[in-house]
C-alpha cells in the first residue's frame, strides 16, 4: 500500500508566501507547548519567510495541489 504522493514546489515569488505561513503555523501549532526548546516556527511572520526568499530559496510540499 503506497502513501499519499505528493510534490515539493519552490517558490519563486512572493504571491504564495501567505499559503507558506498558514501551513507552518498550522504545522508546528501542533507542538506548542510541547518542544523543548519551543520552535520558533511560530513566530515567522510573511516578512521573515520573505526575506529568506530574497536570501536563497522557500519550498513547499504539496498533495494533490495542496500545500
């Protein structure tokens, strides 16, 4: 029995920066309050995740089209 395919996708623009945030956000909610040291995860923010865009690369896995 195979998983769920999926695909990781690089970003090459700013225009799905918001969908990137949601998905780490709802993420690593998962382990709030349970990760020790806490993640920082949570504190990014569409500037911070934009700049390490600027800075190199940002990907995203997605099934079925679905990040």
């Amino acid at each position: 029995m195979s998983g769920p395919s999926f695909r990781v996708v690089r970003l090459d623009g700013p225009e799905r920066l918001p969908e990137a945030l949601t998905v780490i956000h709802d993420v690593f909610g998962h382990y709030e309050g349970n990760l020790v040291p806490p993640s920082a995860a949570l504190k990014e923010t569409v500037d911070s995740i934009g700049r390490r865009l600027a800075g190199g690369a940002v990907f995203l896995a997605e099934i079925h089209g679905v990040a």
